[in-house]
C-alpha cells in the first residue's frame, strides 16, 4: 500500500493481517519497504547530496555527482534487501502487506533526488521487480496528513507527494482509498477491494 505520511499505511497493514488469518486462514506479514533505509542512514549521508527537500513546484532540480552515485548506491541496497525478504517469506508460504512499494520509491526518486517521473518509472518498471496483486493508494488531504504527522516537512511537502501519487494512480493500478475516512471505513473499503481481486483470481 502507498502514500503520504499519515495516511494510515501501517495501520491497515495490521489489520489486513489479521483479518487474512481470521477470513481466509492465510499467514501474512507487513514488511516496511521504505526506499532510503539502510546500515548507514544515522549518520545523515542523505542531507549532505540530496536536493532541497522542499522545492517550490517552479523548481528544477539538478542531480549533482554525489546524488547520482548515491541514489544508485541505495536502490541497489533497496533491491536486494527487498528481494531477499521476498523470497524467505515465499519460501514459508507467507503472504507479503508491503507498507510502502515500487509507486513511493518513484516518489521518493521524483522529490528527493530530482529525477522526472518518466525517469522513475524507467528506474522501476523493471519484469523483475513483482507486481502486487492489489495495490492501496491512501489519499489524504496534505492538512489532515500533517496534522496526524507532524514530524514531516511541511504542508507543502506532503502537497507536493499527493500530487505525484495521484498522477501515478492514473497509470498504475492503484486502487485509490479516501484516508480522510474513519479507519473503520478505510478497512472496510479495502477488504472489499481484496475479495474483488480475490474472485477475479
């Protein structure tokens, strides 16, 4: 599932769990799949070669050497951590609740380091690279999501990630969630998406 913080991602990765065991005797298991993280992140490698992490719209980022070799550097760690909890939790027949994916790491790739989108998608769109068999896009209105997280940037930098998650829910098959609503809703919302998707199959 995808989108801003404070959307509720985390919340209904558990409750999704918990429900698929309860509904379907199907074992899961959220795994955060955060684009950024790794071994190295508490010594603020990250501030010191990425772009301003809050541009205006009429910004035109340039990548510098370092952000380039950088951004490499982690999508490579990104890959290979992602790819390796894939297989162990396939291999014990586990079913995997991304809390974030392939669409944020495309956001991350637009707003952090300056790429296009079309320059992302050509990053990500890879045959290798498993595609969900749902995907949740939870929308939230930058104010509420700030509200609920203030430890982000800015309003305008949630403003900012709506606007390109909604753009890339108009070509991938995001199924796009109101997370304005109570969680209860969202839930429900959800479950109904997943037994859709579940019948189609």
């Amino acid at each position: 599932m995808s989108g801003c913080d404070g959307a509720g991602k985390s919340s209904l990765a558990a409750r999704l769990q918990a429900y698929l065991l309860a509904e379907h005797g199907l074992r899961s298991e959220p795994v955060w799949c955060k684009f950024g993280i790794h071994p190295l992140s508490r010594f603020g490698l990250s501030g010191r070669v990425r772009r301003d992490s809050q541009p205006t719209p009429t910004h035109a980022a340039q990548q510098t050497l370092a952000a380039r070799v950088y951004c490499r550097a982690l999508l490579l760690f990104h890959f290979v951590r992602l790819r390796s909890v894939a297989r162990r939790l396939a291999r014990e027949r586990i079913v995997i609740i991304a809390d974030r994916y392939s669409y944020d790491t495309i956001v991350d790739l637009q707003q952090a380091f300056g790429c296009s989108q079309a320059q992302a998608r050509h990053i990500m769109d890879k045959n290798w690279i498993r595609q969900p068999d749902a995907c949740f896009l939870l929308d939230l209105p930058p104010e509420i999501a700030y509200q609920r997280k203030t430890d982000t940037a800015s309003v305008g930098f949630l403003e900012q990630r709506r606007t390109m998650y909604q753009a890339l829910a108009a070509v991938y098959p995001l199924k796009v969630l109101d997370a304005a609503q109570s969680p209860d809703a969202v839930f429900q919302a959800a479950v109904l998406h997943l037994k859709e998707t579940i019948n189609h199959e």
